[in-house]
C-alpha cells in the first residue's frame, strides 16, 4: 500500500509513535511529497501560520549533541510556552497506564531509575532518527491560531504514516528553543510548538512493540438531541 492508496481509516488505525529509526535516510521526493501533502490541512481564514524546518545531516546531529549535552547536564528547560499542568484524575490514570505499557516492552522496572533516565535521554538523542521536523509559529499568537497549527501536525503525522515512514511527536523538542533557532536559523519572533522525529522504523527496538488503546466512545463523545 503507497500514499495513494491508502485510506485516512488505515491512517488514523496505523498511526502511533515510533521510538526506535533505521539508519536509513528519506529520500528527498518523499520529503517532499510528505509536507506538500500536510499543506493541505485546515486553518482559520486560511492564514496557514505554521512554519517548519527539517533538520538532517550534519544540523541534525548539532541539535542532537547539544540537547544531549543540555540534560546531561542538568541545564534547566527554558521552553517558549509553559508547561502542561499537572494531570488529575482519569486523565493521570491513562498517563500512568501508557508509561506502564512503554516501560513494560522495555523491560524497566518502575523502581529502575537508572533505566528511565536512560528512555528519557532517548528523547534529546531523537531515537535515533534520520530526521526530525520542528514545528513553530509566530510568538504573538495564541491559543486558536496554535489550534490551526495542531491541524497541521496531525495532518503531518497521518501522511507520514501513509508514506511508510514513522514518527514520534516530541514536546522535549521545544525545551531548549534558542538552540534550536540558532542551529536552524530561526527569526527570533517565531516560537517552538514541538518537534517530530521521523524515519523508517526500527522493528527491532523493544520501544516499539508498545501498543496502546483508545476509551470507549461513550466516554470521550456525546451525541446529543
């Protein structure tokens, strides 16, 4: 099944975060092919306020050595956006269970610290991937122009998965934004929203095998009248 051919269901079914690449570079008219596709997504009077850069090659493994560097070393995050607070509730309970689920393939024991700060860094070292797009938008916007740009990404991330590649969506990208605008030539009025690591997937990473669910419709939707 190409592009082409495969339908949004498969897509949307297909689609999950891949934790683990192959050493194996997108070919360029596949780059191509796969943000020309993502233009396509919806945005308030059209504006299209997202702005991308893909890093690869040599810029790719600057980024990767300074955030490695960065927590390595305890520099503090100094992101453009704050934090999401704190989960609560059913919302900390499916947290909890999907940490389980990718810790378990793992094989990391909760009480393993050593072995979580090693997943950890996995983030700031891209698992590895041959590419990762950071996704970012003017700093004077706000939250409903960052919805347009939410569109965009799992637009991005859907057409990667019908071109055969896999991704990871990372908020870790956006912990250290002035690295990132200096490495990638970003206009200082341009904020980070996160990143995405992406690539050809490894199967043989145990990251990989994590399978996670979706609640019952009946708790997320309402059909009312």
């Amino acid at each position: 099944m190409n592009a082409d051919s495969m339908s949004l269901a498969d897509a949307l079914k297909q689609r999950r975060s891949v934790r683990g690449f192959l050493d194996k570079p997108v070919p360029q008219e596949v780059l191509e092919s796969v943000f020309s596709l993502a233009q396509h997504a919806p945005s308030n009077c059209n504006i299209q306020p997202w702005q991308v850069w893909v890093a690869s090659g040599q810029v790719r493994d600057a980024l990767r050595e300074r955030m490695v560097d960065k927590v390595s070393r305890g520099v503090p995050f100094a992101p453009d956006y704050e934090s999401l607070p704190r989960f609560d509730g059913v919302y900390r309970q499916r947290q909890v269970d999907c940490a389980m689920e990718l810790y378990g393939s793992m094989g990391i024991a909760r009480e393993d610290r050593e072995g979580r700060q090693r997943a950890e860094l996995r983030n700031f070292q891209l698992f590895d991937a041959p590419h990762v797009v950071f996704i970012g938008m003017e700093k004077q916007f706000g939250v409903t122009v960052a919805l347009d740009v939410g569109m965009y990404i799992q637009s991005l991330l859907l057409t990667m998965t019908a071109h055969g590649l896999g991704a990871c969506a990372q908020g870790s990208m956006r912990y250290y934004p002035d690295d990132v605008r200096e490495l990638l030539e970003i206009p200082e009025s341009t904020a980070i929203v996160l990143g995405i690591s992406f690539g050809y997937e490894d199967p043989e990473i145990a990251a990989n095998r994590t399978r996670v669910g979706r609640v019952a419709l009946g708790e997320s939707v309402r059909f009312c009248g």
